[in-house]
C-alpha cells in the first residue's frame, strides 16, 4: 500500500529523487573528512576554477554540499542531518522547503548559499528582522569564512559604504525591508557611487511565508512631505457619524468594504455643500468620504490601532506588534486621526515604491524555506513561481494535536484556557499560548494575575527580547503568552525533566484566518522527535466564527441546550472550522492577487524608468539621447501644429514660433516668411538644424565634461519629478476606476488603457522639459553630489529603524568647506566621523 500511495505522490518522489544525490554526498563523506584545513578551504579556489573551465554549477552540487558539511562540523560542531542536505538541494532547485520547527533551517541555508556563491555574482539571505539577519550571518558567517568566502550584513544604521561592501561580498545576510528599500534608494541615487546593490542574482528567504504572503499585502513606500491641506478631513470626518447604517451606507464585514446609497450619496453632498462629489471637480471630496466611511466603519480602535501619546499606531494583525512609523497609504491614516480627532499629520507624497512581489520576482533564481507553506501552495506558485516540497522530520514527530474544544462566549473559552494553563503550572509543564492580539493577551494575562500564577507576556517587544523570552518558553513551570508569530525564528528548547512531564503544551486561545499561522504556532512544539501537546479552544464570539461558517455549529449547540460551561470537542467541528479558513484563504488570495494585478501595471512603467534611469547614471555620454529627444519634440510640435493640412502657409505660423521660443529655441530670430514656402519636413529639418546649432554652441561654451554633467542632472531631476507626480496620479486612478464597472467595463481592462495613456504622457512631458532645460540652465558648479534623497521616510517598522539622532535643517556636503572655518573640506574636518 505505502508503494502505490508513493507511486501516485509528487512530494515522494521529489523526496526519493534527492535521497539519491544524499547517498553520492555520503559517499564523499570520508573522503572529504580526510582533508586537512587548508586543503578543505582549497576546495572553494578549486570549484571556482572548474565552473570558469565551462563546468555546470549543477555538476558540483555533491561534492559542494559534502564540503559544507564538514566545514560546519569542524568550524561549528554540527553535522548537516541527510534531510537538511534534502532541504539545502529544494533551495538549490529555485523552491521552497517546508521544514518544522527545529530542523534546522538556518544551517541547510548554508548548503546552497556556498554552491551559489561559487559564480561570484553574490546570494542573498532575507531574514524577517534585524536580530535574525544579525544572529544567522555572525553565526553562519564562521563557515564561509572558513572556506575563503566574504559575509556581509545588510541592517539599519550602516553607513553607505558598509553597505556597498555588504552588497560586494558573496553572501548577504539582511532583512525584506531594507533589501526592498536599498533597491529604491539606488533608483534614487543621483551620482554612479549612490548605488550600493549589484544586480539581484540568487535569494533564499528565510519564513518564506511571512515575507512573501503575510507582509507582502503592504508595498515599500518611500514618501517626502506633500503639501496637502488637511482641513477637509476634520469635515467629512464630522458628516460620517451622521449617517445610518443600511440606509445611507453598507457594510460587507467579510470583504471589507463599505458602500454609500444613492440616499447616502445625496445626504453627503447637501452637508457638505456640493453639487456631485463624482464629477472631476469633486472628485478628491469622493475620495475623503470613502476613506473615511472606511476609517469608522472597518477600522476599530485597540484591534487594528491604538492611539497613544496622541499618534494613531497601526497594531500588526499577525504579530501583535505596534507599527511604530507605519501609517496607511491612500489618506485613511488621516481619515482615522480625525475620527480621533488626534493632529492630522502632513500627507506625504510617493517618491518611490514597490511590492515585495515584484521586488523579489527580479531575482534570477529564488528558493525559500518555512514551516508553514503547503497551505498556501497555490499562491507560491501563481504569483512567484515556486512550488512547496515537504522535508521529512529527522526524528519521528510524536506531538499531540487534539481536537478543537468549541464554547458558546469568549468568556467559558477563556476560562477554560485558564484552567488548563493552572493545571500543567501546577505539574511544572510549559504552557505557550497564543493569542490573536494585544488586547487579548492583555485579558488572559489579568485573569492568570488574578490567579497568582507567574507568567511572561510578549507582545510589542524588540525582536532580540522577544527571541530570549520565546527561547526560555520550555523551561519547567514556565508559562508564556504572546501573539501567535512572536518570536518566530527561534527554537524553544525542553528544559531539564520536561520531556517526562509531556514536553511543551501549547494553547490556540483563537483560530486565525490563516490554516499557516495556526500550524506556526502548533510547530513550536514537538521539535527534533520531542514530546508535546496542542489544544485550541475556540467561542461563537470569535471573528472567525462569526464571520464565516458558524451558523451551523451554534445552531447545533441550540439543539442540545448547551450552556457556556459545556464545550464541544469533535473532530467534525475542527473540520468545519478548517473549511471556514479555506474559504478565507481563497478570498484572501484573490484580493492579494487583484493588487497584483493593478501593480504589474505600476511595475513595468517602474521597469522602463528605472532601466533609463540607471542608463543615464552609468553612461558617459548622454548627449546622443538628448539628441534623439530634441529630434521627437520638434517633431511632435510639427504634428502639434500642422492640425489636418501639410501645408505650412495654412498653419498658424506665429504660434508655432512662439511654441519653439518657450522650448527648444529659445531668443531665435526666425520669421514667418522662412517657414512660408517650405515643406512640412522642409519645417522639420530647419528647426532641427536650428536646435542643433544652438545645443553645439551652449556645448562650446561650457566644454564637454561640464555639458555632461549638465545633461546628466537635468535628466535625473526632470525624471524624478515627474515621476513623483505620476505616481500621485496612478494612485487616483486605482482609486477611483472600480466605479467603471457600473458602465459594464473591466476596471482592470480600463486602468491598463488609461495607465498607458499617461505614461505615454508623461514621458513626452519628460523629453519637452529637459530640452527646454538644457537650452537654457545656467550652471553652478559645486563640488557637492549628494549620494541619497534628503528629508524622505520609509513606512517600517520603529524597532526596525536605526536609533540615531534625526537630521534636520540644512546640511553641510562633505566636499563643500568646513563651517568651524579651518579651511579644509568638511569630510577632512568635523565631518571625518560623519
């Protein structure tokens, strides 16, 4: 029977498939051991000689991966398992490997991080925090280094430099965030030396699902200060609560949104004194009453944020942690500050931004590895290509998952949990539970103090605190609650006598939307053959619950008069329950993969800008493109002009002349007679050799290298601004094109049209602005080439930012001289250490 079940199973074979490539490593194993230190680090000059000779990366794998091997256990003491070699080959293979907790994930890295490495073009190992990436290269560090190959580490508070030469070593530990952001930021930069990433080659990321799923719904934004009035907030945030549910408005919980009636709509426009608030006149007063409708309707206070110290604080729903530094995009942050009546503050504009779909669908080659990805296989493989291949357990997995226990109110559910967590304390057996947020680790941890029973309660932590405090859960008689995804990353290890209490019990207080984050939270559990318990205690009262699919389950408990201290534990109800969150992971899906598609509109026009942009950066000579650009202005101004007749003695000449004075031509003394009697490309040629002479003799004057320079930085801030402005404008537009399916139209359909149109847009807007700059910009030559945007901000995560002193006013470049006076360059000077 095991024969024919395999025969029929993808994962097996894929799992037999590379035990043959463990048996030929093994193989290897004596003798690769046989080797001395030096002739061990040899080994790496050895393979980089072979691939430059034509050899296939592929080809090494085995006696890369034995190289590996021993140099772990020498440098570190732990010998890879045969499944950690199976994991490191699913990475190799551009997949994901779905491990349990405490199998090792962060030394299989290693495996296809050293083969990879080989070509020289650099691998990237993405790490949810800054602990972690910190932790896993100090500590998987020792082993490349052993075998002759560079680390480096990408965090918050290095200097430009240090990030260049991270970005230049073999391996790069570093977290999404600042990997997504440095790929901005050098989209950004304004001199060559401003860009510190090469080009995105080989990445393994680390909690594949968090990264790519759970945080990929919110893009990286880079934003400067916009200047927006903030008036108009505080007063549709005063017409919402005047408005009745139903009647003027709907709200469809499940989806998240909120509708205005046609009653809502009219009853809107008369408070606020407007004739239609959907004309093009009105349509920002549109966009605030939707924010705000949303802002009171869908966003509650101490669940999604909480208001501290008079700021408005985004709560992450999968960590629990406050978002310090995080607002939401679109004006709904400020929608909620006036429901809070809090300060409004500035609205920003997007100076740059990209999804971390996008971001890591650059990649050449792209593995990942979690507990928790089977689940959400689909999506993997929709929107990144990757599919999921399940590692085998090095030891048997012998934990206990029982079966839901269901009670009618939160209130019987927490007591329950109570009880349970009182009678393993009482045994001395670790109890972790979990909780879906702050507010409810708050209420579990009041009634275990009203208990006197000694307990740690993460949430809100700094990621190193959460990871000691996660690391100590298995300790005897020790009880831990935290948000179900505090910590992850770290191992809880059994304290002494443990094991023979029943190992580490967990305790579910609520079942998340996700099937993953539930799963995350049963694995830290049962590691490495370890025993252990699960148990999730649920109520009618949860969202879940309420939401999706249990009508039938409080029906059912109606019928047998069940009261709240009598709770249902059956393995139906776990499948009903599981069946609700298969439904809300298929619609999650579907509204991920809807952004997606409008951004893949947003991306290709990033792509093309970017790719122009680097051009320009990198080129010596940029003079031939802005000689293609001045050759399509005057021809889009012939075209301009010539309105439906060839004939130019029927156009209107002084205009045109007046047009090519304000742009391309500026003080030309040319005359209606000299265009008179000449053809339409005879038009067309005068003013291009006329444009012409006047760009050579502005290149005389100022002499080549100078010329360069001027060209070069036109370009780049001509294209920065309109690129800024483009994004505020594509942004309108997602907004508001979902009304065009009233008229029977795909929005989809109708954004990529219109997205075009503007790009197609802007780009003419782009060419006409930099000749007219270049025909007339008066340099003013300094020395100072700034590397990075000044006064922008990034929407992370507060303890993820640097702690450093904040940088405001003006400041001084570091080759402009020294304010202290003493005549040397401010980087020679007081900003030597800078």
């Amino acid at each position: 029977m095991s024969f024919i079940k395999n025969l029929f199973d993808d994962n097996a074979r894929d799992v037999k498939k590379y035990q043959k490539r463990v048996d030929k490593i093994n193989a290897l194993e004596a003798e690769i051991k046989g080797l001395s230190d030096e002739q061990l680090k040899e080994k790496t000059i050895e393979f980089r000689s072979r691939l430059e000779q034509g050899e296939k990366l592929d080809h090494l794998l085995e006696e890369a991966f034995a190289v590996v091997r021993e140099a772990s256990a020498r440098v570190l003491g732990q010998r890879h398992y045969d499944v950690q070699l199976i994991g490191g080959m699913v990475l190799n293979d551009g997949r994901i490997a779905e491990m349990k907790t405490g199998e090792g994930k962060t030394l299989v890295a290693t495996l296809p991080c050293y083969l990879n490495a080989l070509e020289g073009k650099g691998v990237h190992v993405v790490t949810v925090n800054d602990y972690l990436a910190s932790r896993d290269a100090h500590w998987m560090g020792q082993i490349y280094r052993f075998l002759g190959m560079t680390v480096g580490l990408i965090v918050h508070g290095l200097s430009h430099e240090q990030k260049r030469e991270s970005y230049q070593a073999d391996i790069t530990y570093g977290t999404n965030n600042e990997f997504g952001f440095d790929y901005l930021r050098d989209n950004m930069a304004v001199s060559p030396r401003g860009i510190v990433q090469r080009d995105p080659n080989y990445a393994i990321i680390d909690e594949v699902d968090s990264i790519l799923i759970d945080e990929a719904r919110t893009p990286l934004i880079i934003s400067g200060e916009a200047d927006k009035p903030t008036e108009l907030y505080y007063r549709v945030s005063k017409v919402i609560p005047r408005l009745k549910p139903e009647e003027d408005y709907h709200v469809n919980e499940k989806d998240r949104v909120v509708t205005l009636t046609e009653e809502g709509v009219s009853r809107v426009e008369t408070m606020l004194g407007v004739d239609n608030m959907y004309d093009d006149l009105h349509n920002e007063v549109a966009h605030h009453v939707n924010q705000a409708l949303k802002a009171y309707t869908l966003f509650k206070r101490d669940r999604d944020y909480v208001v501290k110290d008079g700021e408005v604080i985004i709560v992450d729903e999968f960590t629990g942690r406050m978002m310090f530094g995080r607002r939401y995009s679109e004006g709904l942050h400020q929608a909620i500050e006036a429901k809070e009546n809090v300060k409004i503050e500035k609205e920003t504009q997007t100076l740059a931004t990209i999804t971390f779909q996008n971001y890591f669908r650059m990649y050449h080659k792209l593995g990942g590895m979690t507990g928790t990805a089977k689940t959400e296989e689909n999506e993997f493989i929709n929107i990144y290509g990757l599919d999921v291949v399940i590692v085998p357990t090095n030891m048997p997995m012998v934990r206990k998952d029982m079966p839901d226990i269901v009670y009618r109110t939160e209130q019987g559910k927490f007591k329950a949990v109570v009880e349970d967590i009182i009678d393993k304390f009482s045994k001395g057996q670790p109890t972790l539970v979990g909780t879906v947020s702050i507010e409810k680790s708050e209420v579990l941890s009041e009634m275990l103090q009203k208990k006197s029973v000694p307990h740690q309660v993460l949430n809100a932590k700094f990621h190193e605190i959460e990871a000691q405090i996660v690391a100590k859960a298995g300790e005897k008689g020790m009880v831990t609650i935290a948000t179900n995804m505090a910590g992850r990353g770290t191992d809880i290890v059994l304290g002494e006598g443990v094991k023979e209490l029943g190992g580490l019990h967990i305790i579910g207080t609520e079942r998340h939307e996700s099937r993953r984050i539930d799963n995350q939270l049963r694995g830290r559990s049962g590691r490495q053959g370890d025993p252990g318990s699960s148990q999730f205690y649920i109520s009618m009262e949860d969202d879940l619950m309420r939401l999706f699919g249990g009508d039938n389950i409080a029906g059912f408990m109606d019928k047998l008069g069940m009261d709240d201290s009598v709770p249902i534990e059956s393995k139906i109800v776990s499948k009903s329950i599981e069946g609700s969150q298969k439904r809300v992971e298929n619609r999650n899906f579907e509204v991920r993969k809807h952004v997606l598609n409008y951004d893949d509109v947003m991306n290709k026009q990033r792509e093309i800008i970017y790719l122009q942009r680097r051009a320009v950066l990198t080129k010596e000579n940029v003079g031939e493109q802005i000689q293609d650009m001045l050759e399509k202005v005057i021809k889009d101004t012939i075209v301009r002009f010539s309105g439906e007749t060839p004939y130019p003695e029927e156009w209107d000449i002084p205009s045109l002349l007046e047009y090519c004075e304000n742009v391309f031509l500026p003080n030309h003394e040319i005359t209606n007679e000299e265009i008179e009697n000449l053809s339409q490309v005879e038009v067309e040629e005068f003013l291009l050799e006329k444009a012409r002479e006047l760009y050579e003799k502005r290149e005389d004057e100022f002499g080549s290298e100078l010329m360069r320079e001027i060209e070069r930085a036109v370009v780049l801030q001509i294209v920065d601004t309109h690129w800024k402005d483009h994004l505020d404008a594509m942004d309108m537009l997602r907004d508001g094109i979902g009304l065009r399916a009233y008229g029977q139209k795909d929005p989809l359909v109708e954004y990529r049209n219109e997205a075009y149109e503007m790009f197609q847009g802007m780009i003419s807007a782009i060419q006409e602005d930099i000749v007219t700059y270049i025909m007339r910009v008066t340099p003013r030559i300094t020395e100072q080439a700034p590397e990075e945007p000044q006064n922008v901000s990034e929407n992370m995560y507060e303890d993820d930012q640097p702690k450093q002193p904040r940088r405001t006013g003006q400041q001084t470049g570091r080759n402009e001289l020294c304010p202290c006076g003493s005549g040397k360059k401010y980087k020679k000077c007081c900003g030597a250490n800078d």
